[in-house]
C-alpha cells in the first residue's frame, strides 16, 4: 500500500479523501491557492504547499507547480479529485514520468473518453447504444444545421470537451439553431479552450441514470449499480439518489453490463461512471437507454452509492492505485436500502439561482446517523467568487426512498447557513415535492416547477424582517446592560433571567435595511408582556413574538453589519439604517444596472439612447463559470453604458444606466 498521497484538488473533496487516507494511516499532502490559504482541507491535511494564485489557471490547474509540491514533499501518489485536473490526460503522464502513482485510469483512458465524439463512437463499436446524432468532426454551422434537421428536432448541442453542464443548448426549431450554437462555442471556447460541438437527438422524457464502475490491474471490472440523477438544473446535477426509482432487473443487468463494457473497452482501472439517458416515456426500458458520456475519476454523488453498498470508494481507489485486487466479484454485491444526496450551494433560488458569496456567518447542519454531511467549509469561513460555490452535500441513508426523502428534507430544514444565500429551502421543497416523490419525474422537473419549488422572487419577509429589528434591539439592551454592570464579554440577551423591560418608552421606531432596501419598523411592548410585542412595518403588523420565542424554527446569526433572521431555510438580512454607510446609488435599483458579482462582461447588448422593455437582456456577464443575463429592470431608454465586452468587472460595479423615468416622454 502506498504510504503517502497529494491531494491536486480542494474544497469537500480534498477533505473528504483526506480523512479515508489518513483511517488507512496514509501521510496527506495538500496543496492550495492564495484564496485558499486558510481553507479546512488545508488544516485537515499533514501538511501543505502553496502553488500560486486564486484563479484555477494560476494553482489548480498548474500541473508544474503540483508536480513540484510531489517533489518536496515525496508523495508517492497524487489524487486528482474531480473537476480541474482530474480528466487530464497529460496530468496522469506528468505522474507516470515522475514515477508518480495517479489514482485514476490510465491516460489512454482518460484520452479515449475525452471526447465525447471519438468516446461515443467506441463504445458504440463495443456495443453499447448511444444517441443517435452528429459525431463527426464537421463544424460549419449550415453543415450542423442540416444535420440538425436530418436528425429532426428537439436535438442537442454540446462541445465535444464539455463537462458541468457547459456548452450545451437544447433546440426546439431550425430557427434558433444558429443564434443556440453560437451560444455554445463561446461558452465551450472559454470553459474548455475548445469549440468544436456534436448534435444529437433530444431524448424525451430524458432521465439521467449512470453506473459507478470499478476497474483493477489484474483486469476485473464490475459495477456497483446505478445512481439516478435526473434533477437537474441547467444540466447540472442537484439532487441524485441510488437506486433509480422504476429500475428493473432487466433494466439493472443490461445498464451495468454495457458500463462494464465501456470501461473494458477502454482497459479501464479505478473509480469511473458511465452517463446514460434514459428514453422514460413508458418506464424504465432496457431497449430505451444510450451511453452519453464517461467521467474518468471519482464522481461528485458517490456517497449515495457509498452508502447503499457499504463501501469507501475513496479506499478502493487507493488499494487499487497500490496495485491490490478488487476484494469482491459482482455477486457478493447487493444494494442495501436508498440513498440521496443534495447539493448544498451557495446560490439564490429567488434570483434566478445566482451564485451568492461571502463569509458564512452560521453554519450549523444537523447530526444523525443516518445523515452524512461532506463539506469543505467551517463557520467563518468565505465563499468566494473563484470555485464552485457549493457549500455541503447532504446525503440521507434510509430503509427506502421515502425514509431517505424524509430524512434528507429534515436535515436540510435543520441546517442553518447565514451570510450567502442558499438552495437550502429549495432543496427541501424538491424532496416533498409530489412528482418527484412519485418517481415520474425527468431532467424537466425542475425547470417545470420553478414555481411550486419557491424559485421566484419572494415579497420581502416583514415578520422575519420585525424579528431581526427586535433582535438587534434585545443585542443592543443587553449590551448597555453589561456595560452599566461593568461587565464585558459576549452573553445572549436570552439568558437574562429577568424578563425584558424597556426604561420609560415602549415603543422603539428605527429606520432599517431589509436585504438592502430601506424600510421603517416601529416595534411597540404592551406593558407587563415583556416577551410579547408588536411590529409594525409600513402597512403591515402583526404579533410575530410566537415566532420569535419558539428558538427552534427561528434562528439568529449576528455578524458585524447586521443580523441574519433564518428560518426553514431562507434567510432575510437586517440591519440598522446607517445614511453614513450605505451607497445610496446602490440602494437606487430602478436606474442602475450593476454587476450582481465579480465576473468577466462578455456581451453588451444594448447602446446609448436604444429604448429597453422590462425583463430584456441587456448585457452577458461569465461568473463562476455560468453566463448570467443581466436584465433591464423596467422599460425605459439607456442613458449611459460603461462596461465593455472583455472587461473584469467587480461586484456591484455600474455597467448600464438607464435614463431617469421623467425623462422619457
Ligand atoms: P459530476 O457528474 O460528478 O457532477 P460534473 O461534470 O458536474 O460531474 O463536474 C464535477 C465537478 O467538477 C463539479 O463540481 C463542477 O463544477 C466541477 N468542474 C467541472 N468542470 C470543471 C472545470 N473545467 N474546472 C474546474 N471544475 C470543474
Ligand atoms: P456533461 O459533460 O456536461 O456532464 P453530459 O453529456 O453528461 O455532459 O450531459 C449533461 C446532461 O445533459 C445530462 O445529465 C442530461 O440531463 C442532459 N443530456 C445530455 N444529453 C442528452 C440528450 N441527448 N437528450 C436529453 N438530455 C440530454
Ligand atoms: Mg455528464
């Protein structure tokens, strides 16, 4: 058994195969970027090497610079993780010519599922079904259209070197199909340096099912049965569970047989998945799925498959990449109860699922046996804008799926995030939500259930925003209290046995900010009712003091610029008004459209004096490697445009001015 490994990777992953390594009694090595200097896998790890700057481009994507923390630090093997180096294939040679284990495939592996083109065009001659389609290496866009066309429609654009969900546009009509592959070059270009796409078939009712496979040396390959990851937003994975639900045994042996054959094609070793897209419009069909693509590493949801066959698949990589034999054949495995996993992401479901950053002031996730938290982060700690902003997967282990669904939408409800927004409250909307539960769902679900899922601009939460208010009030009382006693030291206002009384007015008015937009609170205290009061906010007021007592369903994050309210999962930020502190021009949202975070401009759509519509694009902004369109805010003319494509522009920064309402006749 090898006896040391370096990390190449960071954030949950790097902790998660840091702890399996260190149970094995394996000496860690971590390595990180400036942003990442203080990062939990960095602590966690036996020590750890700086290997440049913040962008990806700059450390984790370095192979040099991690070929040199092997160096220094004599690791005997390096884990690439998943995401940035881990698909590679000159990564895996750089190992093997600096005598180096790589704990993955060998590189003719990762090199023959590279592409999804050359990839689908050898498994298909080992026999697997893929999507009928376009695999060929023609690119002119009238060529592709007439293939388009041939194929008939809804068909798929994706890059042949795509990966995350990027570069790919679904088609509905020939119309949109220049203006859809446009679109998806350019975002293949930037994400992977290569624009070449491949169209195929649409498959309707599309679920997404794949097969973890486990490859050895001495040449056994087996499966360990399928995930399904059919919820999916923009292509991208939310929640995944194993079993699918409506798997078959038919449908098992010949989806797990034709992975293994597409890993043997391939002389494959290690930890891989085989992608199918399952035709659902009549059930779970075994004539009705197609091979879409190999991921060649450790996959983001394998604790659902962890957890339902009882193994580390972190600790078989290793004692495969030792040169040990799979320790099981196919019939010793079985699959025990159901497991699901969410993404927990740092990300706003009510504006359009924008990634959301910042120090996370509370982060608590609930503790039970039956719930797995994986995370990179600690309370305290900053999302930034540079990786991927996910925040935890939260992986429920139950006797069947409902107990698993019912676990993992408690555990979501019970988790406390303050400071970025998340996906926690959509999350657990997603797990009771009666299609998916029913198990008649597709990649669709959510797109179609936006809506009922809570994924819309919510009002702003008056009594959560009146609970903050009192809050900071409480803080402030209790404050002055101990300094009247002298005391110093943080205590909550909660533990004062005395019940709350306010010296002489009962009644406190005070300007507020309510997730940044200004509002008035008056919060009055009937006499003789500490606990109880009144709040009210404009037109509205109510008696929230039930709500605001019951600790459990309500909860509390101070941090220095103001108080987060958290309840099932949503948040609202108030502050006191300070006219000093505040950016009036960014309080102003009608006139001025601004860069919702640090990212690059790449489209500017729109010129001095052109006339907008509410809701129209207006210009393209790349940020934590999705595009994100920013939209006029109401109809008017454009007074004032200051951004320019190319640009690097930084959070809150103004790029388009409209002009002011009384100036357009
Ligand atoms: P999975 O099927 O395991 O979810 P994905 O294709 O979604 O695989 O990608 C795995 C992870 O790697 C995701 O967290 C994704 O954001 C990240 N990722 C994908 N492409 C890149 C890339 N080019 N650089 C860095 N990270 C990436
Ligand atoms: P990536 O490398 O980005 O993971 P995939 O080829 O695995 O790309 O596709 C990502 C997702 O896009 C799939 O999980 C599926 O939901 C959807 N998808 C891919 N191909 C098709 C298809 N032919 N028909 C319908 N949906 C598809
Ligand atoms: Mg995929």
């Amino acid at each position: 058994m090898i006896s040391s490994v370096l990390i190449a990777n960071r954030g949950e992953i790097a902790c998660r195969i840091i702890r399996t390594a260190r149970r094995l009694g394996l000496r860690t090595v971590a390595v990180h970027s400036e942003a990442d200097r203080g990062a939990m896998f960095v602590a966690m790890a036996d020590e750890a090497h700086a290997i440049g700057g913040s962008a990806p481009a700059d450390s984790y994507l370095r192979i040099d610079r991690i070929m040199e923390a092997a160096h220094r630090s004599g690791a005997e093997a390096i884990h690439p993780g998943y995401g940035f180096l881990s698909e590679r294939a000159e990564f895996a040679d750089a190992c093997a010519e600096a005598g180096i284990v790589f704990v993955g495939p060998p590189a003719s592996a990762i090199r023959a599922m590279g592409l999804k083109d050359a990839a689908k065009a050898l498994v298909s001659s080992a026999g697997v079904p893929v999507v009928p389609g376009y695999h060929g290496s023609r690119q002119e866009p009238d060529f592709l259209r007439q293939k388009a066309y041939e194929i008939g429609y809804p068909v798929l654009i994706k890059a042949v070197a795509g990966g995350g969900g990027k570069g790919m546009r679904r088609v509905d009509k020939a119309l949109e199909f220049e203006a859809a592959l446009e679109s998806a070059q350019r975002e293949a270009v930037s994400a992977f340096g290569d624009g070449r796409v491949l169209v195929e078939k649409y498959v309707l009712a599309p679920r997404h099912i794949e097969v973890q496979v486990f490859g050895d040396r001495q040449g056994n390959v087996v499966h360990l049965f399928e995930r399904d990851c059919s919820l999916q937003r923009r292509h991208q994975k939310v929640i995944e569970e194993a079993p699918a639900p409506g798997m078959t045994a038919a449908m098992r042996a010949a989806m797990g047989g034709a992975a293994v054959e597409a890993a043997r094609a391939v002389g494959y070793v290690g930890a891989g998945t085989v992608e199918f897209i399952a035709d659902s419009r009549d059930g779970l069909r075994p004539d009705r799925f197609f091979f879409m693509e190999m991921n060649t590493r450790l996959q983001v949801e394998h604790p659902v498959t962890e957890a339902i066959t009882g193994l580390d698949l972190v600790e078989l990589q290793l004692r495969v990449a030792s040169g040990e034999p799979l320790p099981f054949g196919q019939d010793d495995l079985a699959i025990g109860g159901h497991a699901v996993e969410a993404r927990l992401y740092a990300e706003d479901p009510e504006r359009g699922f924008l990634p959301s950053t910042g120090r996370l002031w509370a982060l608590r996730f609930p503790q039970s046996d039956e719930i797995r938290i994986d995370t990179g982060v600690r309370e305290g700690d900053e999302v930034t804008p540079f990786y991927d902003p996910m925040v935890a997967k939260i992986i429920a282990h139950g006797a069947d799926r409902d107990e698993a669904l019912d676990r993992l939408s408690a555990a979501l409800s019970e988790t406390v995030v303050a400071g970025p927004k998340t996906n926690a409250a959509f999350l657990a909307a997603l797990c009771d939500a009666d299609g998916f539960r029913s198990g008649a769902f597709d990649t669709g679900f959510i797109d179609r259930n936006l809506q009922a899922l809570g994924a819309v601009e919510h009002g702003r939460d008056h009594a959560a925003a009146a609970l903050g208010a009192v809050k900071i009030v409480h803080d402030d009382l209790a404050a002055l209290r101990r300094i009247g006693r002298g005391e110093g030291g943080p205590a909550s206002p909660w533990d004062v046995p005395d019940g709350f009384q306010l010296v002489g007015a009962r009644t406190v008015a005070m300007p507020i900010l309510v997730d940044g937009v200004r509002e008035e609170v008056a919060i009055t205290w009937p006499p003789g009712a500490p606990g109880d009061f009144e709040a009210r906010i404009g037109d509205w007021s109510e008696r929230p003091s039930g709500r605001f007592q019951s600790a459990r369903d309500t909860a509390f994050a101070v941090a220095p610029t103001g108080t987060y309210v958290l309840e099932a999962g949503r948040q609202t930020f108030v502050q006191r008004f300070d006219p000093f502190a505040v950016d009036l021009e960014h309080l102003d949202a009608g006139d001025t459209i601004a860069a919702p975070m640090h990212g690059k401009l790449v489209a500017v759509f729109v010129a001095p004096g052109d006339p907008v519509k509410k809701g129209q694009r207006l210009a393209v902004l790349e940020a934590m490697k999705m595009e994100h369109a920013l939209l006029a805010p109401r109809d008017g003319e454009v007074a004032e445009v200051i951004g320019e494509p190319g640009q690097q522009v930084a959070d809150g920064a103004r790029l388009i001015v409209l002009a002011a309402a009384a100036e357009v006749a």
